[in-house]
C-alpha cells in the first residue's frame, strides 16, 4: 500500500440551515495535498464571504499539521476582514494546539531597496574594473610576502619544510607526467602534419623541421605545460586551500603563530616552480618526438634526416627561451592558484567560484606573460 | 540481559500502548573487517521522545544512519513506519523518506541558500504549492523554532552555531514529518540555548504529535525531554526504557555513564530536587 492511497483529500462541504452556515471541513488536511489543500483553503472564504456567521466544523478533519492549520487560520483572518463571525466547532485538543501555534500572523518581509537597471549596470561595471585593481593590488602585495617569508626561509633554513616540498612535487610534477607527455606527442603530431601540407605547395616540406622546432621549443612546449598545470594543479591548490579555509584550517594555523604562507604556500609554489621546467622540458622532447614520427610518416623525412635538419633550425638559445619562461608562468600560477583558495567565503557556492576563477585567472596571465616574454626577447634580439 | 531488555520494552510499550514507528533487528553494520553493530535490536514507539546514549566511537551516528538508508547494512532488519525501506520500489521509498526530518549534526544546511530558501527546499521539490504560501510557512517554522524574521534572508555562514541548529530544525520539519531524527542537537550550544533548544523539542513534539529519535550526550536533555533512554555499548544496546530504569541498571557502563563524575552530580542534583518536590519543568525560552 503506498502513502498516496492512504490519503484522504481535503474538502470543504457547506451546508445551510436555520442555524447558520455551517462548512464541514473533512479529509487530511496537511501539506501533502499540496495545491488541493491551498484551493480548499480558498473555499472556505470563498463559500462563506457573502455570511454573516459561520461555523467551521472540524469534526472530520482527519489529519491536520503546520499547513492545514495555517490555511485554516488565514481563512478566519481574511473571513474576519470581511466582517463574517467565525467560529470553530468540535477541534480536537492536538488540534487547538496546533492551530494556535499557527495563529495568523502577517510577515513582512523585509524591504529591499530598488534601482534603476542603468544605474545597477553601470554600478556593476565600475565595482568590477575597481575590483580587478584591487585584486592586481593584492596580488602585488601577496608577492612581496611571499618574497618576503622566501628570504625569511631562507635565512632558517630549518624552518623549511622539504617534505612537503617533495610531496609537492610528486603532485605536482610527477604525477603530470603522462598527460603532459600525450597532449605534446599529439601536438608536436598536429603541427608536424599541417607543416607538411601547407609546406608542400612550396616545394617546402623539410621547412617543416624547423617549423616544429622553433615553434615547440620556444612556444607551445612551455604554453601547453602551463596552462594544462593551471588546470590541473592551479585548481588543486585553490580547492585544498579554500576547503581548508572553510573548516577554519587556516585561522587553526594563525593562532598558532604559524604563518600560512610558509607552512601551505611556499611548498606549494616552489613545488610548482621546480616541477614546471622539468614538464616542460618533457613537453618539448614529447612534441618533437610526436614532430618526428608524423615526418617520417606522412612526409618521408627519416629520423636521422629530422635530426640533422634540427641541429641546422635551433640553437641552446631556442631551448632556453622557452625553458626560461616556465619558473615564471608556474610562480603566476602557484600565487593566483593561493590567493583565490584564502579568498574563500564560507559557502561550498564560493569555493566553485574561486576554482574557477583561478583556472582562468591563472590561464589568462600564463598567455599574457608569454606574450610579454616574446616582446622583451625581440627587444633584446635573443 | 536480553530477557530483561525485552521485558522493559514490554512494559514500555504498554504503558504508552502505541505502535512501533522504528523496529531494528539484529543489524549487523561494518566497515572493513570491522564490525560496528553486533545483531542490534531497538524499537521506537509512535509518539515517543527517545534518547539514544552510547559512548564516543560506539555507532551512534552509524545506528541513526544505518535507520535512514546512508550506510549499507551487512544483516539484520530495519523496518520505518512498518515498512522494510530495502523492499520498496524507488518511488515508495521517497514517499517513506518525506514522511521523516533529519537534523545532521553540524545542521548541514545547503551553504548557497538562504535560510528561508533551505526552509521551502523541501516544499519546493516536493509539494506544488504556491510561493506565498511557502514564504508564509517557512516565515512560520522559523518562528516555530524561535528564530526572528531577519534571520530567513541571511546565508548559513552568516548564523551562530545556535542558529544553524534552530534553522536546520526548521528544514527538517518544513514538510511536518512524523518522525524526526536529531544528531545531538544541544552540543556546541550554551547551556541556556541548550535548555531553550529542549524545551523547543519538548513542545513542538507536543503539538506537532512528532516521534523523536534524538541521540544526544547532554544529561540535561534525557532528563527533561525523553519519554525513554536506550544505551548503545558493544554494538549493542544494552539496555532500554524509562530514564529510571537505566538508573538502577548494575550495568558498569551504565554506572559509569550516569553516576560517574560528571554524570553523577547530575543524578545527585536531579535525585535531590525531586525529594525536595521540586518538579524539573522545562525552561520555556
């Protein structure tokens, strides 16, 4: 037997007599009824509004809670407002309470102020641009401190924690290990296969090596790296540190003297900084590899023809210009990735929003800083 | 000591002479190769404010969770509003599921939305009802609860730990469920909000006609608010019914619990007042 065949259906019956109105109230009247039990409601002032008395008649109420009480008791107050003499007949003790407990009331809920769209618009606009600024602010001044407590460690070289700066790295660098190696073997594949194609109408094909070359050892290797660290390891950091956050974790260590900088993010920064010129160093062997094999395969360049063509296109310089940028996009990452996890408010709604943000946030600078790397090496001729 | 245990829910039962809303039969609960719950009976009777006692670690909160369906029973039987929750077809089964309110024990409350809006969570999903009509009961139930008006606007985060409870409170009873479950609802709370929240429970028992299944390590409120007391220790309970008789139970737990130092000033304290003629009357708020 289900609950719903168990219930009754609430209703209200009128009946008219020398005495007066009477309306038989019957069935559960609870909440269960959902609609039902609001339209019910409803006809009790419906059937007695034109009355002068009325009598209610719970008698056959077989159920009544919260909902059925409080519709009841609305009904006498909007009754009352329309000057019908209401009384109840024949309510059960538990009942009373209940209906009591419900006696109508009005809420009032509490104003809000309103404005206009344009003003909230623009309202808007200017809180986020005075925002943004606020956070670069920040961000500068989170810097300095984690500069700061860097020397600080450094003078204490006791105080370092390089356990957790290995656990760190495990996670961070280790662990990437095959994804980023994949996503590089398919890339350096990908450009491989397009330089051939396109290169071929020029008689060019063999362009194509130092097209990889260049191309991976400058650009794509440490890029890809860095903005698949963003997603990996950049998210990791800001969920970790927010939910700590959130459980007080981080005021825990404050009171203890003990600053959340050195303890939580120092080793999660240098982790990343030590990590990310490895991966890309991996990167850029995984995508000249993934280069090789589609060379050989779709354009017929052998592997020791590649290599020497390689030797010709690059030099330790090419290398360097992309390896050199790596400790700087994972610092980015590792200081935004920090910064968002302490912003965390206490709802499981901001900790979203924070990952969020930092991935893009943390996506956003990796591309403006190689950008700005590729101005400076052109202004110094590198 | 299962004679006698089975005697006392006898006597318990027909002195309230209701029908059982909960019955637990030998449940066996593990995890791992540990075993919690060693073939656990209990019954909860219609109507009833139970206190459910047992030491830190012992399974209350596994019993509490094992009853509502969170964690998988390795044997033995439960059975809720006489129905095996196991047996039911998934619709039943959430039928049966709105007819009880749980209060978690940190509140558990949804962080992303208002007080007021965790209140018409319920009705919203449930029941088609209008949006007046689920500001006007939720407005109600945190009055029911002794919350003010202000409070329905504002986020979880923004509540003391009192205020959590009460709100929480108010969400599990937002569908006016018969049986509710309630995860120590007075720790972490002062002791007048502790005795406000007891005489909260006690009234709203009273006139919403609830069945409380409280598991609770406050004295205070077996004292004041539960009908019967069962104690959990071994992955069984040991003993159950009237506060009285787990009082006289030779028990070492038991003893221990009750008239050890903390335990027995309070006995002492309670035993006194009453020669005195005192009758312990909740505190109403």
């Amino acid at each position: 037997m289900t609950v719903a065949a168990m219930q009754r259906p609430p209703k209200v019956a009128r009946q008219s007599s020398a005495a007066g109105v009477r309306l038989a109230l019957s069935g559960d009247w609870t909440l269960f009824a959902s609609h039902r039990l609001e339209e019910e409601g409803r006809r009790i002032v419906e059937e007695a509004r034109l009355d002068r008395m009325v009598t209610i008649d719970l008698s056959q109420v077989s159920q009544l809670d919260t909902a059925g009480a409080w519709l009841i008791n609305r009904a006498r107050h909007d009754l009352a407002g329309r000057d019908v003499a209401v009384t109840l007949k024949d309510v059960r003790p538990e009942y009373a309470t209940l209906l009591e407990e419900a006696h109508y009331r009005a809420f009032v809920a509490p104003s809000r102020p309103r404005f206009n769209v344009i003003f909230v618009l623009l309202a808007d606009f200017g809180e986020s641009i005075v925002d943004a600024l606020r956070e670069f602010y920040r961000g500068v001044g989170f810097l300095g401190e984690f500069v700061s407590s860097m020397i600080y460690v450094a003078a204490n070289p006791r105080r370092f924690r390089l356990t957790s700066l290995v656990a760190q790295i495990e996670l961070v660098g280790f662990r990437s290990v095959p994804i980023i190696v994949l996503i590089n073997v398919l890339v350096g594949g990908i450009v491989a296969q397009q330089g051939i194609f396109q290169l071929l109408k020029f008689g060019a094909s063999s362009y194509t090596v130092s097209l990889i070359g260049i191309l991976v050892l400058r650009e794509l290797g440490v890029l890809l790296t860095s903005i698949m660290i963003a997603g990996r390891s950049g998210s990791a950091i800001t969920a970790e540190l927010g939910s700590m956050k959130m459980r007080e974790e981080i005021d825990a260590l404050l009171v203890m003297g003990l600053s959340p900088i050195e303890v939580l993010i120092a080793p999660r920064v240098l982790g990343l900084v030590i990590s990310l010129p490895i991966l890309a160093f991996l990167a850029d062997i995984a995508a000249l590899f993934g280069g090789m094999v589609v060379s050989w395969w779709y354009g017929g360049i052998s592997p020791a023809a590649f290599a020497s063509l390689l030797k010709e296109a690059i030099a330790l310089h090419t290398f360097l210009v992309g390896i050199i940028k790596a400790p700087f996009m994972a610092l980015v990452i590792g200081l935004i990735a920090s910064m968002d996890g302490l912003a965390t408010q206490g709802s499981a709604e901001s900790l979203g929003r924070q990952v969020t943000s930092s991935v893009v946030k943390s996506i956003f600078m990796v591309i403006v800083m190689d950008g700005l790397f590729a101005v400076f090496f052109a202004a110094i001729d590198y | 000591m299962t004679s006698s245990l089975t005697h006392a829910n006898d006597v318990a039962r027909q002195r309230l002479n209701r029908d059982v809303i909960i019955s637990v039969r030998d449940l066996v609960v593990g995890f791992g190769d540990k075993t919690i719950m060693k073939g656990l009976s209990l019954d909860v009777y219609r109507g009833e404010v139970l206190g459910f006692v047992g030491g830190s670690g012992q399974g209350k909160s596994v019993l509490t969770r094992a009853i509502l369906g969170l964690v998988p029973t390795r044997g033995g039987a439960i059975r809720v509003f006489g129905q095996d929750r196991d047996a039911l077809a998934p619709l039943e089964r959430r039928a049966l599921e709105q007819r009880w309110g749980v209060l978690f024990q940190n509140g558990a409350l949804f962080s992303g939305l208002t007080v007021k809006q965790n209140i018409q969570m319920p009705m919203r999903e449930m029941r088609d009802i209008s949006q007046r009509l689920m500001d006007e009961l939720a407005m109600l139930k945190l009055e029911l609860v002794g919350l003010s008006p202000d409070a329905a606007d504002k986020f979880p985060s923004e509540l003391s730990g009192g205020m959590v409870k009460r709100a929480a409170l108010a969400r599990a009873l937002a569908l006016d469920p018969e049986l509710v479950f309630l995860d120590e609802p007075t720790s972490g709370l002062d002791p007048i909000s502790a005795a406000e929240f007891d005489a909260l429970i006690g009234t709203l028992q009273q006139t919403l006609g609830l069945t409380v299944f409280m598991v609770t390590h406050d004295l205070d409120s077996l004292y004041s608010i539960c009908d019967r007391v069962a104690a959990l220790a071994e992955g069984r309970v040991i003993a159950a019914g009237p506060l009285e008789t787990l009082l006289a139970s030779d028990h070492p737990w038991l003893k221990a619990y009750f008239h050890g130092v903390r335990g027995g000033r309070l006995t002492a304290a309670r035993v006194e007042q009453k020669d005195e003629q005192w009758k312990p009357a909740p505190t109403t708020p």
